[in-house]
C-alpha cells in the first residue's frame, strides 16, 4: 500500500492551478536502528538539554536558537523572528522559471520526491504542465518550504508524474577544480584501456536494485536473531577477503582479471 503524502498544496504556472501531493520518493523505515541503552539497568536512556555553564536541565519551552558572533557571545532568535524570513505561502509550488534539463548538473540534486495530482478536476492541469515540460525538454525551477528549511527545488517529468528534487545552495558545493586530478596526468597505454574495456564488457549486467543491497544490514540482522534465539553468532572470518600487500603490473592484472571474469561466465 502506497505511503500517505507528506505534503500537500497546489502547483502553479502562471494561470494554470491543481492540487497536488507529494512523497519522500527514497525511504528509510526498513534500515535497523537502535536505541541508547543503560547496560547496568536494560532501560532506554532519556536525552534533555543541559546548560553548558550551570549544567542544570534546560526545558524545551525555554530553548531558542543562538548565532555565535564571537567568544561566549550569541544572537539569540526567536522563531517568529525566523518564521518572517520564510516563504509567505509553504504550500504553493509556483515555477518561476525553466532550464534546458541537461543544462544542471548532477551535484547540484539533493533528495526526490514524487509528485502527483492531489484529485480528479486538477489532473488535467497537471499533466499539460508535466507534458509541456517534457515536450520542450526543459525542467522547472522553484522554491519551496520542507523540513522546516526553505529549498530551491527542480521539478522534471518523469513517467506520468513529476520528480521534485531539492537543490543545494551555491555554499553547499565545493569547487571540483580543488579536488579532480590535475591536467598533468600521464595518458593510459591504449592496450590497457582496451583490455580492461573488455573486462567491463564481461561483467555487465542488466540493472537489478540487488545489486546494490546493504550488506552490513542483512549481518546486523543475523545478530539481532541470533541474540534473540540467545544462541551465540560465529564471529566473521574477514581474513579471507584481505587484500594483498603488494603491487602487480598492471597488464598483468588486467589479463588475469579478463581470464577471471571468462571463467565465471562460462
């Protein structure tokens, strides 16, 4: 059964109006995850705010945020003091503009979500916006309020929906010049190239989700079991996938991982 919409309100272009929700379009209710435990007592361990000075708790009513401005200094804010910089509507998606789709780089893509007419008189109006997006190979640009934080947000066609991605902020993306490898880089032998293309060629498959599964869950999960069967777990005998300490040539490594992946598909 589908999730309920997180978020409901209107998309809008200029005149043209619907109703529409939208869903987390990645999900994590089915990572493992644990509590803080007291060993001496088996209880949960409750965590409050403290004051740093004095060290006495601090109760939620009397919490505000603070900007540091130097040494012990703050500028506390209130939140209506921030709710004022805010969005003045959070439940309209209204594109102000449009760019070709290629034109924004894949960094720049935050988290999706899936966007859906909200009700029957308004899926019209939806799809002449999808569609005239898709028709004109563009993608929206607009903004919008989620997570308590004002996004910019990337609307694209994507099959009889729309994807809604946030957007990072200009400070949020370092500069790949500071971190790809330099120009001065020496040219791959050709032979190398070719060979290890023909390793690629034998190890492609079809996409299938599996591929990607965490293995670390699925070992998790066997201790949680076994804990409750309160039958001990072998330890992992992690000594056999150790990588080698040493260095091969690398035709050499080439060559035997082509033989390699032959073996496996015959």
């Amino acid at each position: 059964m589908a999730p309920r919409p997180f978020w409901t309100g209107h998309l809008k272009l200029s005149l043209v109006t619907c109703a529409v929700s939208m869903t987390p379009a990645t999900t994590e209710t089915e990572r493992i995850r644990f509590h803080m435990m007291s060993r001496r007592t088996g209880h949960r361990v409750v965590v409050q705010y403290g004051d740093a000075a004095t060290g006495k708790p601090v109760d939620d009513e009397d919490l505000v945020k603070g900007y540091p401005r130097g040494g012990d200094q703050y500028v506390l804010l209130e939140d209506e003091e921030l709710d004022s910089v805010a969005l003045e509507s959070t439940h309209v998606i209204d594109i102000e503009r449009f760019v070709d789709a290629g034109e924004i780089g894949w960094i720049w893509y935050d988290t999706p979500h899936y966007l859906m007419p909200d009700d029957k008189v308004g899926e019209e109006a939806f799809a002449v916006i999808r569609d005239a997006m898709r028709h004109t190979g563009t993608v929206g640009i607009a903004r919008l309020v989620l997570y308590r934080r004002e996004h910019a947000v990337l609307l694209e066609p994507r099959g009889k929906g729309i994807v809604v991605w946030t957007l990072r902020y200009g400070e949020e993306v370092r500069d790949p010049g500071d971190y790809v490898p330099a120009n001065k880089m020496p040219e791959p032998d050709r032979q190398d190239v070719t060979l290890l293309g023909q390793v690629i060629g034998e190890r492609m498959r079809p996409w299938n989700p599996d591929m990607i599964r965490d293995p670390v869950q699925a070992r998790l999960q066997g201790i949680i079991d076994a804990k409750r069967r309160a039958r001990p777990k072998k330890p992992i005998n992690r000594s056999a996938t150790a990588p080698a300490d040493h260095v091969v040539n690398i035709m050499d490594a080439l060559k035997a991982s082509l033989k390699s992946a032959k073996g496996h598909k015959a």
